[in-house]
C-alpha cells in the first residue's frame, strides 16, 4: 500500500512592519502639509450689461484700466482722472495707490471698482492691481494693519484703444 504524504501547508505570516513605520511617518508629514497649504478665494463681480440709470454720487463707478504702457484711473461721470504712464516698463503701484487713497478721502463711503484688463495682461498684473485697489498698508496705534480702499472689485474686458472714446484709457 501507498501512502499519502500530506505536505504541511504552513501559512506565511505577514511581515507589516515596513507598512506601519511608513503610515507613522507619513501620517504626521501630512497633517502638517495642512497648515501651510490653504486656498484664498475672493469675490468677485461681473459687470452687468448697459442700463439706464441716472449717474449720481451712488452710482458712480470708478474704473482702473490697465494698459500695456499705463495704468489710467476714470470714473462713469467725467471720464478720465489721471493716467499714470510706466517707467522703466513697470507699471507704478505706488502711484496708483496714492491716487487711489485721495479718491478714498473724497468718497468714503465708496466700497466698489471696476478693473479692466487688456487680453495681453499678465496674470499677476491683475493679481497686483487687485492688491493694489482693496486695501493699503496702514499704522493704527503702534500696529501695521491693511486700511481698506475698495474691496468690492468687478473685472471687464478695456475698450480697444480704437474705439473713439479717449475719457477712458486713451492718450491725456
């Protein structure tokens, strides 16, 4: 007579210690790429089409166009208040934020602006001009804190220099 041999079949046991030394390590790593890594999302509003309502102080719509060689400030009611001209290729922040300031003073209660951007604008050009028109580095009692200018900001196409109307970003 034959006899069977039965083989021993012996389960391998499984090794998961490289597993959890890497779960250890990692885990941590990835809560604290939480803190550093958040999203800013700011509001923004369209420009809505024409309408015919009447200009008056509450409806006045100041505008900051940016242009290739300027950055020119105009409002709905007379056209054109300043263009501030680039130097050195740069657009002048500064300038524009100091204009910006005493537009504030003379209308406080203003919160809204329109930025219009031409289709070659860099994006950290609008980003900049953003920055530039929502707030201003300010010094309340001993503390720097961020003073607001006008934080509602709305985005449009500008005019093509073409359209006849020079109140808003055409030559001075």
């Amino acid at each position: 007579m034959r006899r069977k041999h039965r083989k021993l079949h012996v389960e391998p046991e499984l090794d998961i210690t490289a597993f959890m030394n890497l779960m250890i390590v990692l885990v941590p790593v990835l809560l604290l790429s939480m803190v550093f890594a958040h999203t800013s999302i700011l509001d923004l509003n369209f420009p809505s089409g024409p309408s015919d309502l009447e200009l008056n102080d509450e409806n006045l719509q100041l505008q900051v166009v940016i242009r290739s060689d300027a950055l020119v400030v105009a409002d709905s009611k007379g056209g054109l208040i300043k263009r501030i001209d680039n130097k050195d290729e740069a657009y002048q922040f500064e300038a524009l934020r100091d204009l910006l300031k005493q537009l504030k003073a003379r209308l406080p209660d203003k919160k809204d602006i329109s930025l219009l951007a031409e289709k070659d604008t860099s994006y950290q050009t609008l980003v900049t001009v953003m920055d530039t028109v929502r707030s201003y580095p300010a010094v309340v009692a001993v503390s720097l804190v961020d003073a607001e200018l006008f934080p509602d900001i709305s985005i449009g196409d500008a005019p093509d220099l073409s359209v006849k109307d020079s109140n808003i970003g055409g030559a001075q």
